[in-house]
C-alpha cells in the first residue's frame, strides 16, 4: 500500500527557518500536495498546496521538485506558536484505486 | 461566522452502550468527512458523504454508522460493536473542487470508554 513519509520529529528555535520533507513515491499524477498543521485537541489547519515548483503563501513555502516525489514545507523565521504537528496529504495510488492519505505527521517543538 | 461545529467536545461512554456525535456545518459545503485519530497516528477515513442521502465507508467503517438526511448535518454514532472506541474523533466538510480542495474541520470530540 502507497505511503507517505515525514521525519517523527524536529526541533527548531524561535527566529529560523524549518524546512519539512515529505516523500510520496506514488503520487497520482492530477492530485495536489497539501500541509496542514494541528494542535493539541484542535482540528487540523489548512497551511499552503501545490502542484509543482514553488508556491508561497504569508505564512509558508512549498517546494516540490519536478518528478514530484517529494515536497517540502518551509516556514520562515518560526515562533513558539508554530510548535505543532505538520501533515502532509497527498492523494496515491493503492492498486487501481485512489485514495487520500494521511502521513504520521512531524511533530515540530519550537525553543526559546 | 461560517464553521464547523462539533460536539460535545468530550463525550464518555459506557462499554456497551451507543453514543452519537454531532456534526454541523455552515459552510454549504456538499462533502463531509468523519476521521478518527489515535495518540501519535495520523488520520483514519471512517464515512464519507458527497451529498445529501448519501455515504460511503472508509477505511475503518466497522462499529460506526452515519446518517446524512441534510446538508449541514453529519452525526456520527458510535456503536457498541466498535471494539477500541477511545479516540479523538474529528470532522471535515469540503466544498466543490474535488479531493484536492482544502478541508475544513472542527474541533474534534475526544471519546472515552469507561
């Protein structure tokens, strides 16, 4: 069954740049790539998607190379309030059939 | 404001017993979503509905049974046939565009069986 993969964990602190990878071998080939972010106890968030190249909203960049097997979320000059879970959502391919699915998340804790 | 709203936001539960969790939305969105999330897991598909009268299981459907009689309503029960109910269950609604449109959820009902 097609995955997804993102690294467990980071660690970061407050003022740099964090950047995120996601890999997703098996990408359908009209599907987007889409990040949301969650908090404890909250739903998750919507943060930026792309296709291809680059996209770059107030808060996020997103980089996706050209054989889009991978993705990766940067977000700039991170705060204590961008500790969080970060999803990447991508739609592949599971035999003939195609479904959403949902990475493990990177839980990403932002120091002082 | 438009949104969408779950509750209660914590529900206990009897072993044994059904409890249904409440799903509105405002958003006249025609696609609604009922996911299931454990301690460090990402998000499970349980129903789905494209439109009014209609759902479809996802990938855990079994012990769960939806009902969808109007756009902005999308309740979730929880039956006594689901062997490991304790979760946080969360709710989506999205609109037209497809799969790859951004998804709107609530706040999510964490569930616990005592």
């Amino acid at each position: 069954l097609a995955k997804t993969t993102q690294p467990i964990s980071m660690d970061s602190y407050e003022g740099q740049e964090v950047n995120i990878t996601c890999s997703h071998n098996n990408i359908a080939t009209n599907d987007y790539i889409t990040w949301y972010q969650q908090f404890p106890s909250q739903g998750p968030r919507f943060i930026i998607q792309g296709y291809k190249t680059k996209v770059t909203n107030e808060v996020a960049s997103l980089f996706i190379p050209a054989d889009r097997k991978s993705s990766t979320l940067s977000l700039p000059r991170v705060s204590l309030s961008d500790t969080a879970v970060y999803y990447c959502l991508v739609g592949v391919y599971a035999g003939n059939n195609r479904k959403l699915i949902w990475g493990l998340g990177t839980s990403l804790a932002v120091n002082p | 404001d438009g949104g969408i709203t779950q509750s209660p936001k914590y529900l206990f539960r009897k072993e044994g017993q059904n409890v249904t969790l409440s799903c509105e939305q405002n958003l006249n969105h025609d696609a609604m979503y009922w996911y299931r999330q454990d301690p460090g897991q990402g998000l499970r598909l349980i129903y789905y509905s494209q439109i009014v009268n209609d759902f479809q299981k996802g990938d855990i459907a079994e012990g769960y049974s939806v009902s969808r009689e109007k756009k902005e309503s999308f309740p979730l029960t929880v039956t006594s046939a689901q062997k490991n109910p304790t979760a946080f269950y969360l709710c989506a609604s999205r609109g037209g565009g497809g799969a790859n449109t951004e998804a709107f959820f609530g706040q999510g009902t964490r569930l616990t069986v005592v």
